[in-house]
C-alpha cells in the first residue's frame, strides 16, 4: 500500500516567506536523490495577455459565466465551459466566440439539476457528471448522446467523501474518502477523525458496477482536537492530479508525490521541489476578520507553511506543483484547490514542472487571480475573476525558454 510520510519541519528551511523575487531568481536544481545540484531552471512564461477571454465584464447573452465547474480545449481548439448557474455547457470555437449552449437545468435527456465534473473523452465527445443524474455525454458536435444513471457511490458509517471529484475519460471517478466518527453496521467503533491525521482513502469508482478500487491511503487533512474551538490556520491536506494513464497523489506537508497507475502500482517518487517557507510572526498574530470558516474560532498558525498547494497533470507524464501561497489570512484546503471555491491570488502562483523521472524542468507563475484547470503543448486554460468578482475562461500561451 503506498503511503507518504508526512511532519512538521525542525530545521530552518531554505526559503523564507517574503523572499519570493529571490526565490524565483535562485533556484536549487534538484538531483533525482533530492541532494540538489546548482543547475538553473528553465524560465517558462505566459502571453502577457491572454489570446481567449470568455465572459467577465461581456455581458451580451452567451457570454455571461457564474460558478465555472470546469472547463476543457477540444483537439480543434473549441472551448467548452460548465457553467453551474445555469447548468449549461456552453461552447465557443477556438477565438471565444459563443457558438451554442447545451443542457440546462430540468429532468429531461441531457438535461441536469446539478453539475460536478466534465471530462473530454477521446473524439471529444464531452462527459459530464452529476450525483442527481449520472454521467451524461455529449457528442462532438455538442448534441446530447446518452445518459448511465450509475451508481452513487458507497458510503458507509465511518466513511464520506472529502475534497474534489475526479472524472475520468472512461467514466470511472477519483473519490477521496476520510474517516468519521461513529460505528459501523455491527458496532465497531470508527476511527476518531480527530485524533491526529485519520487517514484518506483514495479510490476509483466505477459507477456502471459500483466498484470502488483503493489505489492509496494518506493522511487525511490536518484537524485539531475541537474544531467548533480552534482550527489549523494552513491545514496540510491530501493533493490529487490525474492524467490519462496515471496519477499523482500527494500530501502538502509531504516531501514526495507519488506517481501511480490506477491500479494501485507505484510508477515513481518524486521529489517536491519547494522547501516548507517561514510563516512570518504578523501572520501568526492574526485571526480571520470575518467571512470565512475561521469566523469564531481561533486559528492555530504553524511555524512553516506547508511544501506546496495543488498539482496539475500535465502532457508528458508531467506535473505542475503549485507553491503554497505566503498567506496571512487562514485558509481551508478547498479555497486552494476547488475552482468554485478557490481563494484567488492577489499575486498569481509560483508554480515549478516536475518531470517523469522526479527532476524539476522549469518554473513559471501564473496571472493574478487565476484558477489553472488545464496545461496543453503550447497553452494553459483556466477561469479568472476580477475585482468585481466577475469570472472569465481564459487562454493563455506558454512560452518555452
């Protein structure tokens, strides 16, 4: 069973918050045995401006976005967005012009009352998950196509999904189960999810069957004792990227990310290639100023951030991994890695690529106030917002140094 190891940092680490423009001017190239040798990154861009915007400040009919789910590039540069206000999926050719939508909210074919997930299927045909009414698919020229009911997927009393779904491309889900509190059908008493890190088990579902595989178990998000009392201001949490054929699994206070197939075999460890970073003392003095889950608790603050945010699958048994942002305020796990609920940052994110074989390739940041759903050959897509809170799908291009 692969498992990560995860703890606190003793030591002074080699990067301190605040010294970001440093940190992206000195970078440790790091050996595959994680020693680091002074070799320098490639210095990987975006466009300065984006070469699709959809939505934001247009408000002409079809161009309007509220709650993003997802979004996906079809192979001839058609955009296909989940909008979840008005339960739609809306397509735009490859420039951002509003083509047609489909769906819409009702009990009819093809019809929703709820989104999760989308996925682009090969042919790009588009699949769209929802827990009211299955997986349902849409063809290449965006006409509905069929629908499976499926199976919700089991859960009992010690166990319930925590964190994002995962859709893949044959319509099985990525599902993050944690412990609770409670017993099961014969009276066994469940783990305590409060005591330490109980952990997650993470599985692929097969709706058509109601099969659920384990491909690992990891800690689970950091809690303390007494949630209603305190709560860990930076919680380190289980992070998942899955690709066509694999995926990445990892836990933020860990050092490795583990690159597995999906049925449970550990292809490679990675190295982690950020060192934990200084949470600065007027940090540690703060408490939530309202509007968020901390309202009327405390908030404990660890010496250290945790290693990094998210990850992201990309082309060539690659992977993103996003820095953890030098956040002031708390932060629960999902406003970093929800593209509804994610926190947008003020400054962008510091992001590194780590290749197959565990060496980082380059490092780059992404806009301010930029959500990342997805890293093609020469592009990235994702949804943006801006000061008004208005969201857009964005295109940008990556550019190669």
């Amino acid at each position: 069973m692969a498992t990560l190891e995860t703890r606190r940092p003793s030591e002074e680490p080699v990067v301190v918050s605040g010294e970001a423009d440093e940190r992206e001017d000195q970078v440790l190239h790091r050996d595959s045995d994680n020693t680091g040798s002074q070799g320098r990154l490639q210095r990987w861009s975006l466009s300065e401006e984006p070469s699709v915007v959809i939505g934001g400040g247009d408000e002409r009919e079809g161009y309007l976005l509220h709650h993003v789910v997802g979004a996906v590039r079809l192979g001839d540069g058609r955009i296909v967005i989940a909008n979840l206000s008005s339960l739609e999926l809306k397509y735009y050719d490859a420039e951002g012009r509003h083509l047609f939508d489909a769906g819409g909210e009702g009990e009819g074919p093809g019809e929703f009352k709820s989104f999760d997930q989308l996925a682009r299927l090969p042919g790009d045909s588009i699949l769209v998950l929802s827990w009211h009414t299955g997986l349902t698919r849409f063809g290449p020229d965006g006409r509905y196509a069929s629908s499976s009911p499926g199976a919700l997927p089991p859960r009992g009393r010690c166990w319930y999904t925590e964190g994002q779904d995962y859709l893949l491309p044959d319509g099985s889900i990525l599902l993050r189960y944690a412990s609770t509190a409670g017993s099961t059908p014969a009276g066994q008493p469940c783990l305590d999810p409060h005591a330490g890190r109980p952990p997650t088990v993470i599985g692929r579902y097969v709706p058509d069957t109601g099969d659920l595989d384990t491909i690992a178990v990891v800690p689970g998000v950091e809690r303390t004792d007494d949630p209603t009392e305190s709560m860990h201001a930076f919680p380190r949490h289980p992070v998942v990227a899955a690709a066509h054929d694999r995926i990445h699994v990892g836990e933020t206070g860990s050092g490795t990310i583990l690159a597995m197939s999906f049925s449970g075999d550990t292809v490679a460890a990675l190295p982690v290639p950020f060192e934990p970073a200084v949470v600065p003392p007027d940090a540690r003095e703060r408490q939530s100023d309202g509007g968020s889950l901390f309202e009327g608790v405390t908030s404990i603050y660890p010496g250290f951030y945790p290693r990094y945010a998210r990850l992201v699958a990309t082309p060539g048994d690659r992977v993103w991994v996003m820095a953890y942002p030098p956040l002031k305020q708390p932060a629960i796990s999902m406003e970093l890695d929800d593209p509804v609920s994610s926190r947008r940052l003020d400054e962008g994110a510091w992001w590194k690529v780590v290749g197959p074989d565990g060496l980082p390739i380059a490092e780059l940041r992404t806009p301010p106030r930029f959500f990342l759903l997805e890293v093609g050959d020469d592009y990235v897509l994702g949804i943006s917002m801006d000061e008004f809170l208005r969201e857009s799908v964005e295109v940008y291009r990556l550019v190669r140094q």
